[in-house]
C-alpha cells in the first residue's frame, strides 16, 4: 500500500541520509533561508529597530586654532595671547570657546477634523383612478433613498525636553553670530545614552555665565537617544514589525 505524502515526508524527515544527518534539518533550512535573506535586504543596517546604534559623529569638541607665530617687534602686548576687553568679561566668543545650553523644550500640538454630509431623495408617481392603469398599486410606484456620512478625527502630542548640555562654538560669523556643536555621552549599567545638539547663537544672547536658553538657539538639532537592554525591551521586534509591515490590515 503506498503511504500518504505527509507518511512520506515525515519518514524523509527522521531517515539519516548518507552522510548521517536528518534531511528536516535540511528543509528545515531551506524554509528559513530566504526569509532571513529577505529580512537581511529590507532592514538597514544599523537601523533595525529604528534607533542608531551609535552616536551620530560631528559632534566632537572643537579646539581654536594655533596662534600664528609673532613676529619680533618689541612690544609687549599681544592680541592673541588671550586679550579679553574690559567690558567684555569672559563670555564664550571665539572657536574653541565652551558655553552650556540650557534645554527648555516644550512642545505641544493638537488637530482636530469632522465632517458630516446627508442626502434623501424620494420619488411618487399617483395611477389614475380609472382606465387601463386603474389596477396599478400607488405603494408599489414609491420609492425613496438616502445617504450620510459621520467621520471625526483628534490627534495630539507632547513634548518635553529638559537639562544642560555643553558645546563649544565651532565657528564664527561676521554678523555677529557663532555655530555651536556638542554631546554628552552617559555610559550606564543598563546601556548607554547621548545627547547631540548643534545649531547657530546669538553672541549677545550669552549671559554672564556663558549660559543659552535652547529657544534661543536658531537651526537647532538635538537628539536624545540611547542603545542597551531597556530600549530593546521598550521596542517592537524585528519579526512584528515585519508582519506589520506587510499585513494589509
């Protein structure tokens, strides 16, 4: 008697082949194969689950440049040995120059949508009473019909971001303005987290204590993230988000 295909391949499945290993481990690889290269090309690298694994570079503190060498011409006094004017103080203004900004970001959005459309109709044609169209029903020559739509929609956001992070100005403008970039890394038990932040202050807008408020920071960027086993826990899977991805519902 011949045995069933599912008999047939659950005897390939458990019979060693020549070489002593089981042929379902053989197809059991050839299932899972392709769909891991499949997943391999569609997630990029690095990104898998949509965070960086490392902190974005060009962040690095920015150092001013070497003085060029003075030429010898007897005087005593020299600019570039670190002349800060009298009623300047020491507020952050050259490359180099370390100031903190003061993070201050709130922000908070909502929208709401509604619409709402109705439409009726009705049609009434009346038979004579007499005549060869006296036998018609007027009920039956009645006809009516309508349509209507009800559709709302809210969404809201909120968001908050406080601290200080530290930059040093990268470069300075003839308007009277400075590029500043800079990080801060904090490596914990559980991972690691970092805060990038760049964008252009207003020299005058330092205070006293080389403080800016990070409203004032004009083209700001920031990014808080971070990597380790509690964001990986906080996080969808690859293999759901996988799913998602492709269900159509």
């Amino acid at each position: 008697m011949m045995d069933s295909p599912f008999e047939a391949a659950f005897t390939a499945s458990v019979t060693p082949s020549v070489d002593g290993k089981p042929l379902g481990l053989r197809l059991l690889a050839c299932l899972l194969v392709p769909p891991g290269i499949v997943l391999a090309a569609i997630l990029p690298a690095g990104h898998a689950h949509g965070r960086p694994a490392r902190p974005a570079e060009g962040f690095a503190p920015v150092l001013p440049a070497a003085p060029a060498p003075r030429a010898a011409d007897g005087a005593i006094f020299n600019v570039s040995a670190g002349y800060t004017g009298l009623v300047e103080g020491r507020r952050a203004h050259a490359v180099g120059d370390p100031l903190t900004i003061i993070l201050t970001e709130q922000l908070n959005s909502s929208k709401s949508a509604a619409a709402k459309t109705q439409k009726t109709g009705a049609f009434n044609v009346v038979p004579p009473t007499a005549g060869p169209l006296s036998f018609l029903d007027p009920n039956a020559l009645k006809a009516s019909g309508g349509s209507s739509f009800n559709g709302q929609g809210n969404a809201s956001q909120t968001s908050t971001l406080g601290g200080e992070v530290s930059v040093t100005i990268a470069e300075v403008r003839p308007n009277g303005t400075a590029l500043v970039v800079g990080e801060k890394r904090l490596l914990l038990s559980q991972g690691q987290e970092w805060v990038q932040l760049s964008g252009i202050v207003r020299l005058g807008d330092i205070d006293a204590d080389n403080r800016v408020r990070s409203t004032q920071v004009a083209d700001a960027r920031v990014t808080y993230t971070g990597n380790g086993s509690v964001g990986r826990a906080s996080r969808e899977g690859w293999l759901s988000k996988f799913f998602n991805m492709i269900s159509p519902f």
